[in-house]
C-alpha cells in the first residue's frame, strides 16, 4: 500500500526525518508514538505531500508520489487526513461540511452526497447534528465531523495527526471510539498519538520514533512489554534519567551530589526516595572507587514517573567484581537497607563488562 525509501525532510535549523525506509500494507493500524519533535506529524504530511521531502521517495498502491509528475491531487482522493485543528467551514452547516468534497472532486450530485453525508454522520452518532454550524459543537463533535468528512471521500487510507491533542479529556473517548470502529473496517490507518493506552488496544503494529527515523516498529506487545531498543524503554516507561561519569578516585563528589539534587527536584522525586537515590549513589561510587585502581564508572539512575520508582546501574571495567559478595561490609548493609534489589551481571565482551544494578527501596 504505501513504501517509503530514504524519506528525509530538512528545515531550516532542525532535521525532523534522517533517513526512513518502511513498507505499510492493506489494513494496517499502526500507531506512531515518540518525545515531541521526533518527526511524527512531519512523516505523516511527507506521506500525503503537504510537505514537500528534502529527498527520498514515497509509493502509494505503487505510484510514486514524490514524482513531480504524479497528480497528487487525485492520489489524495484515497488518502485522507484528520487534523487536531478539526479544519471545518465556520459558514457551512454540518451536513454542508460533508458533502462540499464528494460534490466537487467526485462528482456527486448534491441528493447522492447528502444521502452518504447522513448515512456517515449517524456512524459517527451525530446525525441530529446535521443542519449545526461548527461553532455550536463541542471539540469532541468537531472532531468527529471531521472523521465523517474524510470518510464521505471513502479513502482507503487515513492518516490522523494528534486527533486528540485538542480536545477536553472529557471528549477524547467520543473521537477514539470512531477511530476504534474504523480500525474494524479493513482500512489503512495511521495514528500520531500521545495516548498509549489507546495505541496499545488499537493497532496491530506500533512506530516509535526517536533520532531522526522510526526508531523501532514491532507489535503492540513488543513496543509496549518487550522494547527492544533502549529510548523505546526509556519512553514506554516514562523513564527519567540522569548520567554520571567518576573517572579518578578524586571525583567531583560535591558537584555530583549538587547534579542528583537538581535531578530529583526536576522530577519532583519525593524527599524520602530522593534521598535514598543519593545515598546509594554515595556508598556505592565510594565503595568502587576504593576498590578500582583506576576507576572508569558510568552511573545512571533511572526514575519512572509511571511506577514512582528509582533504579541505579553502574557499570565499570577491570577484572570481575562482584562487589555485592566483596565490598564493604558496612557499605553493604547501607545497600540492602535502602534497595529492593542488588543484582550484578558481567559481560565479558563488552567495553565495561561489569554491571551493577540498584533498586532503590519504595
């Protein structure tokens, strides 16, 4: 249905799109989730031409798109957009707003497009809406209407750009559940989303995008239970991190004690994990340092807004050093009394092959 190779995409002081190459199929739901900035809404209206590539090429049902030759008007004819600014004529009624496309670019006589324009409202539940202006509609209702219109061109392919991002929280589950249905329908779609739940229920394939590309694409279970790449985890889990680097036993301690305490309260950690975040850290990096000859140690803590939970990793180089069974007594009994867990794992292979891993008590 839709290939894209080498998709790249250059403003002025941002490169949103690196290098994208994937293949869409017939009646694929994928949801396209990621940080902002990451380039999800650009993709989308690479996809249907509203902007113009820097290079690579896009196919649709085989037809490149992106050749200067291509009528892109009447590939759009099946590929329809959904915008979060709902787009609708203020100086037309509902019923109005659904028909105008159909009569224009399709040729439908105005009895043929009314009758499709209330056969779609009553699917989208807002058939009593028809004779409305735009104004005296909720966002919720605006933003089905907008469905309702995309469908009166019966696209083969939708692509919906943040559906959701303006309206009331009170109004998202109105507008999801027309995206639901339509999932069913054996139509392509693709979803920019912030809503991860939803993401998760509707699609059968999941775009994280991160570094200038689709950065992982797998299956909801995949994406959301088994990231293989590790932003995609940092994301999925709402991880907040912070790095460190001690690399002489004469580190900076102050500096990195005053580096936790600003990463704490940026992250509104609570006092009591807070503080345990920078003990371990203290004993721990201590503990190494008096034990490393010549220490080279990456410490990262990892907090997660979504379980309010803390976890430092600490990896360094050298001999194997298990130093949970010979570190310091004292130290390690401070360990266990403000840890869940304390795990270490070597890998013989790799530039820092041990690794220790701290799960701060909650």
């Amino acid at each position: 249905m839709i290939k894209i190779e080498h998709l790249k995409k250059v403003y002025p002081n941002i490169t949103p799109l690196k290098d994208v190459s994937v293949e869409i199929h017939d009646g694929d739901v994928i949801s396209v989730i990621g940080p902002s900035g990451t380039g999800k809404s650009t993709l989308l209206r690479c996809i249907n031409q509203l902007e113009k590539p820097t290079s690579g090429k896009v196919w649709v049902d085989g037809v490149e798109i992106t050749d200067k030759k291509c009528d892109i008007n009447k590939v759009r004819q099946k590929m329809g957009m959904v915008f979060q600014s709902f787009n609708l004529f203020g100086h037309l009624t509902v019923i109005e707003n659904i028909m105008l496309a159909p009569m224009d670019l399709l040729g439908k006589s105005r009895q043929e497009a009314y009758d499709d324009g209330m056969r779609l409202l009553r699917t989208v539940g807002l058939a009593e809406k028809a004779l409305n202006y735009p104004d005296e509609l909720s966002g919720g209702q605006k933003q089905r209407i907008a469905i309702a219109r995309t469908l009166a061109m019966d696209p083969d392919i939708i692509l919906f750009d943040e559906p959701t991002s303006a309206l009331d929280p009170t109004m998202v589950g109105e507008v999801q559940a027309v995206i639901r249905d339509l999932s069913k329908t054996g139509k392509t779609l693709m979803i920019v989303t912030h809503e991860m739940n939803f993401a998760r229920a509707i699609s059968n394939r999941v775009f994280f995008m991160d570094e200038g590309g689709i950065y992982e694409d797998g299956s909801p279970e995949q994406i959301f239970d088994h990231p293989q790449k590790e932003n995609t985890r940092r994301f999925i889990k709402k991880l907040k991190v912070l790095e460190l680097i001690i690399e002489s036993q004469d580190y900076d301690f102050l500096g990195m004690a005053g580096q936790i305490e600003a990463y704490c309260n940026k992250n509104q950690i609570a006092p009591k994990t807070a503080s345990r975040i920078q003990l371990v850290f203290e004993e721990t990096a201590q503990m190494l340092t008096s034990l490393l000859e010549n220490p080279r140690i990456q410490a990262i803590c990892e907090y997660s807004e979504a379980s309010e939970t803390a976890e430092w990793t600490f990896s360094y180089g050298g001999e194997r050093l298990d130093v949970t069974g010979k570190g310091d007594d004292l130290a390690l009994s401070v360990l266990r009394g403000m840890t869940e867990r304390m795990s270490y794992q070597w890998t013989g292979d790799a530039e820092q092959p041990n690794q220790l891993r701290l799960t701060i008590r909650s």
